[in-house]
C-alpha cells in the first residue's frame, strides 16, 4: 500500500478522486493501492523553551540566552490534530511508501518532514510536485514522481528559518520584555518583523521632522505648450520677480526639437507580491486578503500555485500557453488575435534561469464559476497580466523640445500613444485611462531658430513630506530590503535578499497590526508611538536593519540550493544572540508600555507562573487575540453568535456561544482551543435525551465539538 499525505483534506479528496483511492475511511480514503490522508496545516512544532528545562518556564533575564543543545520537534497540544497524526502514524508505520503530497513549497514541505519525523516513517518516501490542483496536473505529477532527497535542501532552508526564528525571537522578545517592558507588556522581537517594522518608523520619523519650504519655478506658455525653465528651483520670491521681468525683456526661441519613436515593454507576469501590490493599488486590499483570495483561486483549479517570488515561466511551458488562451473563453475578444498566428517564445516571459519551485500565477484555463466579487477580481487580474504579456509592446513617441529666452533654458517633453499593442487589455480600466491620459500630452511640430512672444509666469509651490508607506509599497520596501527600485528587472535581482518570502509577508504585517505597533490611516500605514519607543530602544543594527535581514533571507536560498551551510548559519544566529543578551543587559533605556493583549504563539507562555501560591486573580481572557486551530493561519473573531475563523469562508471553524442547551463561558472556549476540551459542564441538554448530563465537550478530528 503507498501512502499519500495531502496538506488539507480538500487536496486530499482531489488527489484521491484522480489516483482511484474512492472509499472514505475514517482520517483517509482508500483504493486502487494507495491510502491518501492529510496534515491540516502545522501538525509539528519546534519545542518550546520549557520543554527543555523547567527553568526556562519562567522569564528571567538571568536564563538568557537560551540555546539548546539540539532543537527537537512535537506534536501540537490540539485534539484534532492528536487523532489525525495518529492516523498518519498508523498508516505510515504499515505501508510499503509514502508519497509527500504536501504545499509544494518551503514551508510545505517542512510541515510534512517533521511529520514525518514524528511518525518514524522508514520506508521511501517521493515527492509530488505540482504547479496546480487540476486533474490534468495531478495526473502528471503522479506520472513523474520526483525522489523526495531532491528536497533535502529545501528542508535544511525550512527547517534554518524556524530554528533561526526560534533563537531570535524566543531570546530577544523575553530579552526586550524583561528589560523594558512596563507591567504585563510583551515586546515582540522578530527576525523579519523587527526590520519591516524600522523601515515604517524610519519613515515616520521622516515625515514628522519635514519641514515644508517653498519654492519658485520659472515657467513660460509658447505656442499653447507650457515650458518649465531648467533652473534650480528658486528659494525666494524676490529672485523669482526679478526672473519674470528678465523673461519679459526677449522673446522666445526654440534650440532644439527631437521626435523619437519607442516602445514600452509589456508587463510582467504575477508574483505574489506584484500581484498583493496591484490589488492594493486598485481595490485597497490588504496583502493577507489578497492571498486569501489566491489561495481559495488556487484550490478551485482556476489559477496556478500562489505563494511564488518569480515573475517568469518555464521554458516547457510555452507548448501549453495555446490551449490555455482558446479556454479562456470569456476573454476572446482579446485572446482571437493571439490565437491567429504561433505564441512567441519570448526570454521576457519563458527563462528556466528565472523560474526555481515554481513559475509565475497564471490562469489554468479551467472555466471559473461560484466566485465571490473579490475573487473575480482577483482572477481577472492575473487573466489580463497573462494575456497581455503576449500582445505587441506599446508603440509610442516621445518628444522633447528645448528653448531659451534671453539666457535661460526651458523645456518641455510630450507622448503620444501610436499603436497601444499590450494597452488594450486597459482601455476599459478606469485608473489606466487617467493613467494615460496624464502621460499622453500631444505637441505641435516646432522649427529650430524659431521664435515669438510667450506668456511668461513664475509658479510657487512648496515641497511635500515623503509619502507614509501604504501596503502596497511596503511589500514592495520588503521585497528590495527598503532600496527605492522602480525598474523590474533590478528589482528581480535583489529578490533573494528582500525581507521575508512573499507568504509570509502579509502575516508579517498583520503581526505589527495586530501587536499594535503600526496602524492604518486610510490607506497610509503609519508606526504608533509604541512602535517607534521600540525601535528607539534597540540600539542593536542587526534586529532592524533591513539590508541585514536581507543578507539572511540571501543566506537561507543559499540553503536550499545547496550552497550554503545550515550549521553556519544557525551559530551565526547563535552568535548574534549570545551578543545581543549581553550588549541589552548591559544597556539603560526607558521602559515601555502598551495596551495590555494576551500574547499568542511564539509567547503563549509568556505569564509567568509562580510556585504554588494562593490563586491570583483571574487574567482575562482574550479569545480574539488567539490562532484559528484549524488553519493555523489567521485569528479567531466574534461574530453574532459564535467565534470563528477571521478567514472562516474558507476555513469554515467556529465555536458557538451556546452549545447543547448551554451558554459556553470564554474560559470553555478557550479550554476548547488550547486543550482541546473544557471542564465537566453541568446540564447539557443531549438531543433524544429528556434528562440533562453532566460532561466534557471535545473538539474531534473535524474540528466540530462533541460530548466526550
């Protein structure tokens, strides 16, 4: 029997329906040879500091740093996950192979790995690895099964990023919070968060120290064109006085009339970034809501796997674009003329160098239905980014003219659009057209030596602050490591040092939210005082220097290529943080306070718990600020009448306020999420039973709460 293990029962069910495993057994399917289970995201972690030591329970700057010997690995406190690992480990310790069908990513495939580690699995293990969840795809994949020691690399890189994570954010968050840290305040420290973070206060430090100046410009109307002198700008307005009457004495005459013709490149195709980036710029969606949207594209087979950094497909891909356009039925008005003659090979679309994991997001030509407005937009999006990719490049001319009155230069340029080749997939585009329409400026045809009155003005204006980040260019700071990069292709090259990987990026920020060191005004992102008092007080460059983060980031691609050392990097971090503790203990600086929040995740333990005392008063309990358990991707909220999932249109969890006749208490629900069961509760009302019980509710296997 071969094994296969899926990323989430959905995949599961897709893989199972395709390889002929059709009998639904309890945690699996079966048939045809093969049993298909799955994981549901993170069943595996690395271990918290007190499962080293009891003395690393409580939080004591004396215990830091602190550095295990070796990081080991273990199950999740969940109930669900508990009994859906034991299938796994069941299954596994019986079959003949398993098949690694998880996310085929990084992160994918460490989840799978420590699963896997965990189960004691001693038999082969191959790789799926698939661009999409299409029939077709999953077909070819099964087809061409890939050895699973192809990924060890990619493992050593997953695994290097959480043991880095751990070490930094485990030692430096206790580190910051006991030395800083006023009353119950946690101070998170993150590899990735702390420089994204800086970049923001950075920023805001900027704006609040500009000072506005204003200044004058010599400008002159010449044949119904407005020519703008090439001076510096004046810093007075008596100068710029002066300026006009000296423009009045002599006419104006033209120097120079160039007309050249030139073509604008096609853009790129999506990566998860640009594509988060140009759903900011046109809808206002945050970057974690434009990768839900993906995601749930991804998982209905309309579009290829999301979570990518690269802007280009593979070269064995091109075969396949023509069948991908005739399906794209609902957009033949601009796939017919395409389809009238052979799709170029273009190395601006199709170059293996370019493509690593995977390829660009592109549309998978399966008929799109039951899509929600946001994930219509989504898809058209990454429709038009793909057939506008094979159209003509835009013809345009540009035009640059020179003049002179008496002494001093002017200068005016123009554009017009000649053939708008790729533009026409935007015609329609609101913001293109105004985009456009402020780019396009038609110029009459002048004659050097030419000359006659104009109408000269001076224009004051004042200079502007730097711009706050919105999600847009923050992901796009975060991708450059805070370099100002306009140019595509020099962006693709700093990639392998951004801050992050582009699926961790949204979380990344919402993190900051979410600890309220940032916050949003309208679109603009802007650092709250906390957030800046925290940066002030880290005089380490390291935590917070963007570029720094970056070589890191550069380092762990390294891993997974096979050109750097795991072991190297994790004692540089090992070093960074031995120092760190001693340079922060050593340090003074003032404390710092918050708003109070139950700290999740990486700081769950933060309360310290004393010996056995008197019991304390209760802390509150804040369900809001905890994980969903199901998807261990996005937090839980309140609804009307159950907490769910913040994501809960796809990952569908929640626990009602009233259960069986009994209203649940926070302290039930939190019971339910952390242990997986509450307390005995008195008076449960069980359907077809006239008399109450007295009993445990437990969350199972599914996510859904029985008696138990």
């Amino acid at each position: 029997m071969k094994v296969c293990i899926a990323e989430k029962p959905s995949v599961a069910k897709d893989i199972a329906g395709v390889i002929g495993a059709n009998q639904r057994r309890d945690g699996y399917f079966e048939g045809n040879g093969y049993q298909v289970t799955w994981t549901f995201g993170h069943f595996c972690t690395l271990k918290e500091p007190h499962d080293y030591t009891e003395r690393w329970k409580a939080w004591r700057l004396e215990d830091l740093p602190m550095i295990p010997s070796s990081f080991g690995i273990k199950l999740i406190d969940n109930a669900g996950a508990l009994k859906q690992f034991g299938v796994i480990e069941s299954l596994v310790s019986q079959c003949e192979e398993v098949i690694n069908c998880g996310d085929a990513g990084q992160e994918g495939e460490l989840i799978q790995r420590w699963v896997l580690l965990k189960a004691k699995c001693n038999v082969p293990v191959r790789r799926l690895w698939i661009s999409s969840l299409t029939e077709q795809a999953i077909r070819e994949g099964f087809e061409k099964l890939k050895d699973s020691e192809l990924y060890n690399n990619l493992y050593a890189a997953g695994s290097a990023r959480a043991i880095g994570d751990w070490l930094l954010g485990m030692n430096a968050t206790r580190l910051f919070t006991k030395k800083f840290g006023q009353g119950k305040v946690v101070l998170s420290i993150g590899r990735v968060q702390t420089p994204t973070l800086a970049l923001i206060v950075q920023r805001q430090k900027e704006i609040n120290a500009f000072v506005s100046e204003e200044y004058w410009e010599l400008k002159t109307i010449y044949r119904d064109t407005e020519f703008t002198a090439n001076i510096d700008r004046l810093k007075s307005e008596e100068k710029a006085k002066k300026g006009l009457a000296y423009l009045l004495l002599h006419d104006f005459e033209i120097t120079s009339f160039e007309k050249k013709e030139g073509k604008e490149g096609n853009p790129k195709l999506f990566d998860l970034t640009s594509l988060q980036v140009e759903a900011n710029k046109k809808y206002g969606y945050s970057a974690e809501d434009t990768l839900k949207h993906t995601q749930n594209l991804y998982e209905k087979k309309f579009i290829t796997y999301p979570r990518v950094d690269t802007t280009y497909l593979s070269e064995d891909l091109h075969p396949k674009v023509e069948g991908i356009l005739r399906e794209l039925t609902h957009y033949a008005q601009y796939t017919a003329p395409l389809l009238e003659k052979p799709v170029p090979k273009s190395k601006t679309v199709f170059d293996d160098k370019k493509v690593t994991d995977h390829h660009a997001i592109i549309p998978t030509g399966v008929q799109p239905n039951h899509l929600s407005q946001d994930e219509k937009r989504i898809y058209d999006l990454v429709t038009r980014r793909f057939i506008a990719v094979f159209y003509p490049e835009c013809k345009v001319s540009n035009t640059t003219v020179l003049g002179k009155v008496g002494q001093v230069e002017f200068k005016a340029t123009g554009k017009q659009i000649l053939e708008p080749g790729w533009r026409v997939l935007y015609a329609n585009d609101a913001s293109a057209k105004k985009e456009a329409a402020e780019e396009e400026k038609l110029m009459p045809n002048f004659e050097v030596g030419e000359r006659g009155p104009h109408e000269p003005r001076v224009h004051q204006g004042k200079t502007t602050p730097p711009k706050a980040y919105t999600e847009a260019t923050l992901l796009r700071a975060m991708e450059t490591a805070g370099k100002q990069v306009e140019d595509d292709e020099m962006r693709e090259l700093l990639k392998d040092n951004g801050i992050g990987r582009p699926s961790t990026r949204a979380n990344i920020i919402e993190t900051l939210f979410k600890r309220r060191y940032i916050e949003k005004k309208k679109k603009n992102i802007v650092a709250t005082q906390t957030g800046i008092d925290l940066i002030d007080t880290i005089q380490n460059e390291l935590l917070k220097s963007a570029e720094l983060t970056g070589n890191w980031e550069r380092k762990l691609r390294l891993i997974e290529k096979g050109e750097y050392s795991m072991d190297t990097f994790k004692q540089e971090l090992i070093q960074m943080v031995v120092d760190l503790t001693q340079e922060v203990k050593n340090n003074r600086g003032r404390a710092i306070s918050i708003a109070e929040e139950v700290p999740v995740e990486v700081e769950k333990e933060v309360k310290e718990k004393k010996p056995a005392k008197p019991k304390e008063p209760k802390e509150e309990i804040n369900i809001e600020s905890l994980t969903c358990p199901k998807c261990k991707a996005h937090l839980l909220k309140k609804g009307k009448t159950a907490y769910g999932c913040s994501n809960f249109q796809v990952c569908g969890f929640k626990i009602p306020f009233e259960f069986l006749g009994k209203k649940l208490t926070d302290k039930h629900v939190y019971d339910l999420l952390s242990k997986g069961k509450t307390s005995r509760i008195k008076g449960l009302q069980i359907p077809g039973n006239p008399e109450t019980t007295d009993a445990r509710l437990v969350m199972n296997g599914d996510f859904n709460f029985e008696v138990g």
